[in-house]
C-alpha cells in the first residue's frame, strides 16, 4: 500500500525506469558491477547469449537468474534494485540478457523475436552447470517474466531450478499489443523508439544481411510487428507469432518447479485478470496487488520497491521449505 501520491499506475510505471531512480540504484550497484564477470553463453545452433555474473562471498551460494523485459538491460532499473536486494541477502546474481539486447547485438546474425525460447532455455542451463551453485532460482520481469515462467516449465524435469519468480509477465502478446496501441501514447512510444533504434542498430551491424526499413511499416508498433513477423520469422501472421509465446494453462503441464507470479491489478499493460487460466494449477501462486503499475510497486520517496521485499521473502520461504 503506496502512499497516495504513489498510486497513480502510470506514475508507478514510469518511475520505475527513470532516469533518477536509476542513476541512484547504480551508484548503489557500483562495486559489485564493477566486478561482474561476463559469461558468453550457448544458445542454440551456434547462438551465443551474454550474461553478467556476480559471485557471492559465501562459498555455494544460491544463483538467482535475472531475465529483464522487452527492450530492457541488464542495468534496467528494477533489475538493478531487485539485484542490490539478492547481493545484500547472500545471493550471487546472473542477468541474463536477451538477443539483441543490451550490447548484444553483434553475436548474432538473426534478429530476436519472442518464440525463441530454446537458446535462453541452453543458455540458463550452461550457466547453472559453469556455475554449478547450491540451488537456482529465476526471476524475470514483464516479458523476461513471460520467458521465466516458459524456461521453468521447460526445465522442470531436471530440476535445474528450484523456484522462479514472474513480476508482471507477459501472458497474451496480442492483448498486451492491443494496449500500447490504444492506450497512453507514452507506452507505445516507448517502445516504438526503443525497438527501431534496435533493428537499426542490426541493419548497421549486418548491412549485408537487412534492409532499411519501409518508412509505412514504422508508423506503429503494430505495422511494425507485421512487416517484422513476414520478413523475419517463420510465422504466417502476428497472430500466430503472439500465440507461439502466450502463456496458457494447456502449455504448462507437467510443471513440477514452483512459479510464483507477482501482479498489479492496475496495471496499464498486462491485463491481471488472464492470470485466472494459470492461477489454479498445481505449482503456480499468484500475489495480486491493488497498485504498482507495470513492474513499479515503488513503495516510498526513496525509490525502493516491494517487488524486492515480495522476492526477497518468496525465495527464503522457498529455501525454507526446500531443506
């Protein structure tokens, strides 16, 4: 329960990634990322993927794998606060990043898209096994929560994972597409802007490879989504692409791995109530909140957020019972 003046949805959102509330939680980060070890991580097919690893001072400690969302970073603002939050509670840490996020662009030719799962599945289980740690819990945010939830249920049967936690996941892309066109134009340019300066970034790095893009195609994310599902995937549309990364119940049998998923009830991208499909099945609990936005839940005029607390207690409460 934010005080009032923190219970705007969209002022949750957006404070969660600015450009304040990050530069605090750098310089609070600052030793720990100065000593990040970059691991190059196998992906699938000769895909490589980056991830930055913090090793804890206790010998074995528990790995936590951070997966961020859509155009994120592995010094996005709520990565960063909820990773100051695991080192300070004896956590090693490893951010897992995404193809063509972050300064990733460069390893590898093909452009990213949602449905490749397999290479951050290899990736998550490379690192477990390099890094070889006393248990392993995962935690992703929005579409980071979305690959979450899809690389727990793909590595249930080998127990590679412990727990995992999802805060505000993606769970139909279609519906969530529909919001940021129709909704507060900021999400929309958003990402827009962020996704364009991406591709372009590959067409610059793969000339050979990419053409410019149309200029009628760039008008909205959804026009952007069709030209890029037509000519970079193996999707017949944008529906079907959407539906080869939505999370329903039928995609998750079998899950042996608790999921706990963290939603906001007002938040202005992720309808919370797609959650009651999944809610119901074995292994999977779902904490709902009146306010936090999308991945904010920014609880004071520091900054700090109780996402972190909620991970925080979920995972030692996880441990608990574990041993």
């Amino acid at each position: 329960m934010p005080p009032f003046w923190l219970r705007n949805p969209h002022v949750q959102s957006i404070l969660s990634s600015s450009p304040i509330r990050k530069a605090k939680l750098r310089n609070k980060a600052r030793s720990w990322l100065q000593n990040s070890k970059s691991l190059l991580l196998k992906g699938e097919g000769g895909s490589n993927l980056i991830g930055y690893w913090n090793v804890s001072d206790k010998p074995n400690a528990p790995l936590a794998i951070l997966i961020h969302g859509w155009e994120g970073t592995a010094e996005s603002g709520y990565l960063l606060s909820i990773a100051n939050s695991l080192i300070q509670n004896g956590f090693q840490i490893l951010r897992l990043t995404l193809r063509d996020h972050d300064i990733s662009h460069h390893l590898n030719e093909e452009l990213f898209h949602s449905c490749r799962l397999t290479e951050v599945v290899n990736a998550a289980r490379d690192a477990i096994e390099r890094i070889k740690p006393s248990s392993t819990s995962m935690i992703g945010f929005s579409l980071g929560g979305n690959f979450t939830i899809r690389i727990t249920h793909a590595l249930s049967s080998e127990g590679l994972i412990e727990q995992s936690v999802a805060v505000c996941p993606v769970l139909m892309p279609q519906d969530t597409m529909h919001r940021l066109e129709h909704g507060p134009r900021i999400y929309h340019q958003y990402f827009k802007k962020k996704w364009l300066k991406s591709i372009r970034k590959k067409i610059s790095l793969f000339p050979h490879v990419f053409k410019e893009l149309p200029q009628q195609h760039t008008r909205s994310l959804a026009t952007l989504t069709d030209y890029f599902v037509e000519h970079h995937t193996d999707y017949a549309n944008s529906s079907a692409y959407f539906e080869g990364y939505s999370i329903r119940a039928e995609k998750l049998t079998n899950l042996k791995t608790p999921i706990h998923i963290l939603m906001s009830r007002d938040d202005p991208i992720i309808d919370a109530n797609l959650l009651q499909s999944i809610s119901e099945l074995p292994n999977i609990s779902v904490t709902y909140t009146d306010f936090g936005g999308h991945c904010g839940f920014i609880k004071n005029r520091q900054f700090e957020s109780w996402a972190d607390d909620f991970i925080i207690e979920t995972l030692k409460s996880g441990e608990r019972l574990t041993n």
